[in-house]
C-alpha cells in the first residue's frame, strides 16, 4: 500500500520537489544541471554526481566538474601542484531569483595532479579532505591530466578563513619596504576570522582628496569601495 501511495504521490508531485526535503533543494538544482556537463570519463561523472545528490541541504562536500577554461593565471607551484584564478569560484548557496548558485568569484585555488582516478574516494577521504577544501576536478587539455580543484585549509580554524585569503595575495602587493611588508603579513596572518586587519594601500588608490587647512586630515574616497577618514 505504501508502495502504491508513494506511486501515486510521484504522478502527482511535480519532478522538482526533492522527496526527502519536500522542496526544490540542491540536490534538486545540481540534477537539473546534469545535462550539461560531462567530464569525459564515466567513473568521474559518476563520483561528482554522488557528492551533488547527496548535497539537500548542505553543499559542503559538494563536488563539479570544472572545465579549464575557467581558470585563469594558471602557475606552478610544487611537485604537480599549481596556483589559478577560477573565474566562478565555489558554491555558497542557491540565488532563488537568479535560478543560479551563488559563488565566491575569482578566487585563488590549488590545482592537484590526480595520477590514479581509481584511488580518487580514497585519496579524498582520507588525505586531502583534513588540510582542504575539494572544490571539483577539471583536465588540462593539453596534457589530458585531471586535477584536484582545491584550497588550503588554516590549521587553526579548520576552513579557508581571512588569514589564508590574505596569505594567497602576498605576491601582489609590496610596500617596498621588507619590515614594513612583514610587520604588515603577520598581522594579516592572525586575523583568522576578524574582520579589520591593516593592509598596505597604495596612494593612488585614493581619490578626491581634500585637504583641512587646520588638522591636515585628509577625507578620501578610497577607490576600492570604503571611506576612510584619516592622517596622511
Ligand atoms: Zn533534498
Ligand atoms: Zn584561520
């Protein structure tokens, strides 16, 4: 009789509405998706498939195949490891009005060589998972090499907190001045998950300037987005 009713309950219900969660949830949005992507190999269609229909209500362990066109700047950084820009960047939740996911753009990520596809579950589970996040795999065309898409993981907060983002963007920015940039990186690397930290800000990034007469406080638009009221 179950049997029966759950029969009946699926001609009726429409084919977006998750059984589990009763409602459109990710796992729902990512089947949608599966139409339209392929990564070339059966066995990693498969194993990206099971971490996005197993994603409902949690994308953390959610996995996509990533082509390499979106990546950007791509250099080496070690033993089969490269840094890149992915112009999208990873999931953080659903956009009901835009019908699409939300996502950290342009962020810098780590890619891993993976150099046996058969170990791919193990190796995730047991090594890669504890020092990062597992973002997707994608294939350098040229090589045909799949990768790991992933990020480092601070050891003291167990994610990608503001410490490790501040760490990755070191190599694009010097005061000049090597006390200066170390007094200022340290600072940067016990942030963790406070929001204010220095940074060194070049003096073109400031714009309208305008000059007190009487404290020489300088009111500026920084061009990046926050105002600041300051001593110069
Ligand atoms: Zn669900
Ligand atoms: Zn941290």
């Amino acid at each position: 009789m179950d049997s029966f009713i759950k029969s009946i309950k699926k001609l009726i219900k429409p084919s977006n509405i998750c059984e589990e969660c009763n409602y459109t949830c990710n796992t729902i949005n990512f089947q949608r998706n599966f139409e339209n992507w392929i990564s070339g190999n059966g066995y990693i269609d498969k194993f990206i498939q099971d971490t996005q229909l197993l994603a409902h209500e949690n994308i953390k362990e959610v996995l996509e195949w990533i082509p390499y066109d979106r990546f950007y700047n791509i250099t080496k950084s070690g033993f089969e490891l490269y840094k890149a820009y992915w112009i999208d960047g990873n999931i953080y939740n659903w956009n009901d009005k835009n019908q699409n996911w939300n996502r950290n753009n342009n962020m810098i990520v780590t890619l891993k060589r993976i150099n046996n596809l058969k170990n791919i579950a193990l190796e995730f589970m047991n090594e890669i998972k504890i020092d990062h996040e597992f973002y997707g795999i994608t294939q350098n065309p040229e090589t045909n090499n799949y990768m790991m898409v992933l990020n480092d993981k601070c050891k003291i907060c167990n994610y990608v907190c503001n410490a490790i983002h501040f760490q990755q963007n070191f190599i694009n920015w010097t005061s000049g001045n090597d006390d200066i940039d170390k007094f200022i990186q340290d600072i940067q690397l016990s942030v963790h998950y406070q929001k204010k930290a220095l940074e060194w800000m070049p003096y073109d990034r400031f714009n309208n300037t305008i000059k007190s007469k009487f404290c020489k406080t300088y009111i500026t638009k920084w061009i990046d987005g926050k105002t600041k009221l300051g001593k110069i």
